[in-house]
C-alpha cells in the first residue's frame, strides 16, 4: 500500500535493509524528494498522506512491544539544501500516532525555524516531546559539525 501510494507521484525505489538496532523488529524510512510546505500536501494529496499515515500506523499496531522505526525525510526545504528528517521512535502506540499526526501541522512553523539554522546545515533532525507533544528542531548537521537545539537556540557538541 506504502509502495503503491508513492509510486503515483514519485519514483520508488524500496529497499530490504537489515536492523541496524536489537530494540526495533522493523523499520520504514519514506524519503520524499520533495519540499515540507504547504504545496507538499496540496501536490500529493492530503488523501495519499493519509493513506501512508494510516499504513505506517497499522504496522506499529501490528509489531506491538517489538518496535517499528520510522523515519520520514523530506528533501531541499529552506532557502539552502536542508533535509528535514522527523524519526518516530516511541514505544507506545499513541504516542507514535500523536507523533505522526502532527507532522503536517508543522507547515507554518517550519519556515520561520529554518531562518535561524546553522550556516551550511545539510540535515535538521526533528524530535517529538511525548510530554508537550510536540516537533522541535534537535540537531543540525553541517559538513563534520553537529549543532544541537537548545533554549532557543543552535549549539556546538
């Protein structure tokens, strides 16, 4: 259904990749070379979205205690070339269904953050507060060097 869904707006290419980590029984990585915005969703459809929405979630249900890791990349956002990567690692079912829930909400507040990224970031990696439920941006990377987002601001290791 993942595979079907994607393939009517982008070109797919699945993989079959060992588990790179003991706690989780499987993993989805969904990269989409495609801007996080507003013409995201209106381009490939709020109904394709929750299509793979409702899929992913119906995995988690499925593996249970085991563990899904799901990462959803979104290539080239902001003014430079900035992926934007929102992992879902939470152990408990409604959390992760809150987590992947409010990624679209994000539309609005995702450009005013990437006005403050580091110089030359390449890759920002969100995180999912189950206590506020909410994203936040967590670690900037930019050639060797790993920023980290804190109080408000972007940080060196």
């Amino acid at each position: 259904m993942i595979y079907d869904t994607l393939r009517r707006s982008f070109e797919v290419a699945e993989k079959q990749m060992q588990p790179d980590d003991p706690q989780y029984v499987s993993m989805i990585e969904i990269w989409f070379p495609a801007r996080f915005g507003e013409s995201f969703f209106q381009d490939f459809t709020m109904d394709s979205w929750f299509k793979i929405k409702g899929v992913i979630k119906d995995v988690k249900r499925r593996r249970g205690r085991k563990g899904l890791k799901v990462f959803i990349r979104f290539a080239s956002s902001g003014g430079e070339s900035v992926d934007l990567i929102f992992p879902l690692l939470s152990r408990g079912d409604r959390q992760f269904e809150m987590g992947i829930e409010k990624i679209e909400y994000l539309v609005d507040i995702i450009p005013v953050q990437l006005k403050t990224i580091p110089p030359k970031a390449e890759e920002i990696w969100y995180s999912y507060d189950e206590a506020s439920f909410r994203w936040s941006p967590a670690i900037a990377k930019s050639d060797n060097v790993n920023y980290l987002f804190k109080n408000s601001e972007w940080k060196t290791k």
